[in-house]
C-alpha cells in the first residue's frame, strides 16, 4: 500500500500548488521575502516605525461554508475569509501586512480549492495585504465528499502611540456605523434551520429578493472595510475607537471598544435594517432580541469620533461608497448598548 491507496494524493497536492503559485504572487506587497515553498513566509517589516507593534487575528467562514458546498460556488468564501480576519485586526488601527490560509479537506479537489484561493486573493488584493502562505490538508475519512473547511491567519501593524484601545473614547462621542453587505459570515446556522423549515431550495427565489435566488443572497461575502478606514485615520477627525459587528451583534461587540464605565446609547431608527433580515425574522418566528444578538442588522462596523466632527466623518465614509449615518453617542454606564430590544 502506499499513501494515495489510503487516500491521500501527494502528486494532486503539488499540482494545486503550482496551480495557485501565480494567484498567491499577485498579492504581493513590499515587505514579502521569497515566495511559496519554504517551511515558513518571510516578511520585512515596513520602515518608518519608532515603536511598531504587531497586531495579529484568526476566523473562520463557519457554517457558510455549507451553502458553498451545497452550492458548488466557492469564491465568495475566500473573501469572507480574508474580511472576518483583516476587519478585527484594522479596530486596533492596524494596517494588515500578510495573510496566512489553512485548508483541509477529505479529497483535495484541485479546481474547487483554486476557486477558495481565487477569493482569498481578491480580499488579501482589496485590503492590501500580502497572501504569504499557508497549508493545505488532505484528511480522508475526516471530511465527507465535496467538503472543505478554513482558517485564516492575518498580522498588521500599529505605532504604539496610535493603537486603539478604547482609552481614548469620551463621554458624547458619536459612535458612526458603516453599512454591512448582508449577513457577512456570522449566524448561518440559524439561517440554514429558517430555510430548513420553510421547506425552501437554497435555488428557490422570494419576493423580498428582488430575482436574486436564496444562494445569491446569503453567498454574498463579507465587506472589507481596510482602505477607507486606513484613509480616515489619516483624515483631520479623529478616530477613538472602532468595532467589527460579527457573531453576537452589537450587544457583544461595540462594548469591546469603549472605556471604562461607559455604554452607547442607539438610535434604532437611525437606519432601516436591510431585506434580508426583515425576511429573516419573519420567515423564522425569531425575536427582534434575538435578531440583533445574532446578526450584523446592517451595522458592519462602528467607528467612534469626538462630539463636533460626525459630519465630517460621515461625509468622508460616503465619498468612499459606504452609506455612514450617526448611530448612537457614549454615555455614562457598564459596557451596554443601550436602545435595543429587550
């Protein structure tokens, strides 16, 4: 017996990452050293630092995933990959420099696993980060047929004068949101029973969706909100502090960037939440408490500025496409979001 009767394809492996090698090239950024093949990536950190700090952060596609397989569409998840990864690292400030990728499957489908890669280049490409390496892993019996899963590893980099951290945020500053592109990577497993029990094809198209099918809608990846935050921390307003909304919502993920004995009150009718999750919560009888404990509710991420500047801001994000409004203000109190349903 040798390791392909076992099910693993040694020559298949290497032919993938040939396959890849000009994709993963096309990344590329200054800083990058060599290229695929070493036991490691190699990346010179940029000049111009007095006290840099590195920032790192890992995700996951979660059960996303399983709409891609079902679907046989497998580009849009490589961007999700790169988007939960990049977005939580650029809170503290950070410019994302590299990008790692981990794949395992149970039969490595070459064509499949290059449309994975495809889209985790066009992230690492839209945020500016270099896709320096990664693993892939042939796993059978681990992974039923036709299934993946991923991992994404990305590093950035701060001045430690500049991180942050939620220390600078005031009472009165104005917590601004930035639009999401729709469920993003984050509470799948309850769309996957709403669909489930509405008898429904992942094919099927509703009313709600203006002709696009259930797949196209909830396949749509997550945004990246890198180049123009990046731009904004270089604007004349400052920035105290950002959130990335994924799994949890708001009530778990905009107290992470507030200070001490501090909460933001909403105005929840600053914004009408997006189609998707208007028909999510009727399709599936769930609570409007639940809706925003388990979704973005077309809130992607939230940058907090002092009282006076919002304006500036706001119009600063929507010259930059992104349709920013005034979602609620700091206040005194114990890391709540303060307005939502109970």
């Amino acid at each position: 017996m040798d390791y392909r009767a076992a099910g693993v394809d040694v020559e298949a492996g290497r032919q993938f990452v040939s396959r890849i090698k000009d994709i993963v090239a096309a990344t590329y950024r200054s800083g990058v050293l060599g290229g695929l093949g070493g036991f490691g990536g190699l990346f010179e950190l940029p000049t111009g630092y007095r006290q840099p700090v590195l920032v790192s952060g890992t995700d996951g596609v979660g059960t996303k995933l399983k709409l891609a397989h079902q679907l046989d569409c497998h580009e849009t998840v490589g961007i999700d990959l790169v988007a939960m990864c990049v977005n939580d690292v650029l809170t503290c400030g950070a410019e994302p420099l590299f990008f790692l990728d981990y794949i395992a499957t149970g039969k490595l489908n070459e064509a499949q696993l290059a449309a994975v890669v495809s889209g985790i280049a066009a992230g690492c490409q839209a945020s500016g980060c270099a896709l320096l390496g990664g693993e892939t892993a042939e796993m059978p019996g681990f992974y039923g047929p036709g299934e993946y899963d991923l991992a994404g590893f990305c590093v950035g980099i701060v001045e430690k004068s500049e991180i942050l951290d939620g220390s600078r945020v005031q009472l009165g500053d104005v917590a601004i949101a930035l639009p999401s592109s729709g469920v993003h990577s984050n509470g799948y497993s309850l769309v996957r029973k709403i669909i489930e029990t509405q008898n429904l094809s992942w094919t099927d198209m509703v009313a709600a969706f203006d002709g696009h099918t259930l797949g196209e809608v909830f396949l749509a990846p997550t945004q990246l909100y890198v180049q123009p935050v990046l731009a904004a921390l270089k604007q004349d307003f400052a920035i105290h502090a950002m959130a990335h909304n994924t799994g949890g919502g708001l009530p778990e993920n905009l107290p992470r960037c507030l200070g001490a004995d501090q909460s933001v009150q909403i105005d929840l009718a600053s914004w009408e939440r997006p189609k998707v999750f208007q028909w999510l919560e009727a399709a599936g009888q769930v609570s409007r408490r639940v809706m925003f404990e388990t979704f973005n509710m077309g809130v992607g991420y939230v940058v907090i500025v002092p009282q006076g500047v919002q304006g500036e801001a706001i119009a600063f994000f929507r010259a930059q496409g992104l349709a920013a409004w005034q979602l609620g203000t700091v206040v005194p109190g114990h890391g709540e979001v303060l307005g939502l349903p109970l």
